[in-house]
C-alpha cells in the first residue's frame, strides 16, 4: 500500500521508535483513567486537536492518528478501545460519584452507582 496516509503513518512510527501512541481530545472527563489503562499495555495517550486548516493535497484528516489507532486495534483486537472506555469511565464515576456526568442527555452515574 502506498497510499500518501500509509507512508506518512510508516515515518511518524519509525519517529516514535516504534511507541504505540493513542490519540484522543482530552476533553473526556475519564481520559486519566484511559490512560493508565492503556498504560498497561505499554501504549501512550496523548491529547490532539483538529485544526481550522485542511491537510496538504493528497493527505487524510488525521492520517497519522488513523495509522496509529490501526496498529491499536490490530495489537488489542477491534473492540478493545471500545471496553478500555468503558471500564474507564466506571473508574471515573466510582472515583467522583458527586459529580454529574451527562452523556447523550443521561446521567451515567445511575448506570454504574447502582450496582
């Protein structure tokens, strides 16, 4: 494959020495409880934000972040980000119960306070 995205992904890797980084807006409370969730798996998290600007001809949105979040999922299977979210945003409840927590208009701490 040599598409612009798949090369660009290829020398940003070698940059890395190989690190596994996952890319994600830290905007979400439970990002701290993500992180050292993949910690465990020896995969960085770092906070990235889009730009106003679109990217050189020829190259993807967030091409780099897409060939890292493929590595990911190839290492740890296609759903395992998915319940790494999920286990971190309990932590994150259990860890603020106090705190309101809205997600698509529902409060999330009555999904884990009362278990």
């Amino acid at each position: 494959d040599r598409s612009p995205s798949r090369g660009l992904g290829d020398v940003y890797k070698r940059q890395d020495n190989g690190k596994l980084i996952y890319y994600r807006s830290k905007i979400w409370y439970e990002w701290k409880e993500m992180a050292e969730l993949l910690s465990d798996y020896d995969i960085e998290y770092k906070d990235f934000d889009h730009f106003c600007f679109g990217p050189p001809p020829g190259f993807e949105y967030d091409c780099y972040e897409k060939e890292m979040w493929n590595a990911i999922n190839n290492k740890l299977g296609a759903n395992t980000i998915d319940s790494l979210w999920q286990i971190a945003e309990k932590k994150f409840v259990l860890k603020y119960p106090d705190s309101v927590y809205i997600k698509d208009g529902i409060d999330i701490r009555s999904k884990y306070l009362t278990e």
